[in-house]
C-alpha cells in the first residue's frame, strides 16, 4: 500500500507534491516503485506497454520531478552501472 503523509505546517510544499503527482503516469510510477526500486529503462518499459509514456525522456522528467519534491530518491547502482530509483523514506 501507497501513502503519503502531508506536512502540517508547509503548506506550499504540500501543493507542490500534490501537483507531482497530477498526470497519472506518475501516481503508476510510484505504485511500480513501491515494488522493488528500477532504472530508467525498466520503469520506462512499463510507462511504455500501459501507453502513457512513447519516449524514454518523458519518464525521465516525469521521475526527476516526483524526486524533486522528495517522493523518490535516486542513487547510483555500482553493480548495474546505472542510477536506481526508488520510494523515498518518507512515502
């Protein structure tokens, strides 16, 4: 299950996240997330097969915008040679 937890006293950065979360694909992009933490390219995949995303840079600004209000987090994967995101903590 997805939650996510509004703060009580920042009310600008609450409409900031929910405004993230505004085209669909992203909300699909969480729940994929909530799975297992992917690169690009799988997240991608799917955004792909359920018709929402044609072109890979459309899931990339979709991910950096949802990590950029701190509902993802990114990190380099050493083994796979690729950046990973995952859920942030907080999510």
């Amino acid at each position: 299950m997805l939650s996510l937890e509004l703060s009580s006293g920042a009310l600008e950065d609450d409409v900031k996240m929910l405004k993230a979360l505004t085209p669909p694909g992203r909300l699909l992009i969480l729940l994929d997330l909530s799975k297992a933490p992917r690169p690009l390219e799988e997240i991608y995949q799917t955004m792909k097969k359920q018709g929402i995303h044609r072109y890979p840079e459309s899931t990339y600004k979709a991910l950096e915008s949802l990590n950029g209000v701190g509902l993802l987090s990114k990190t380099y994967d050493s083994r796979r040679k690729r950046i990973v995101y995952s859920l942030a903590a907080t999510v």
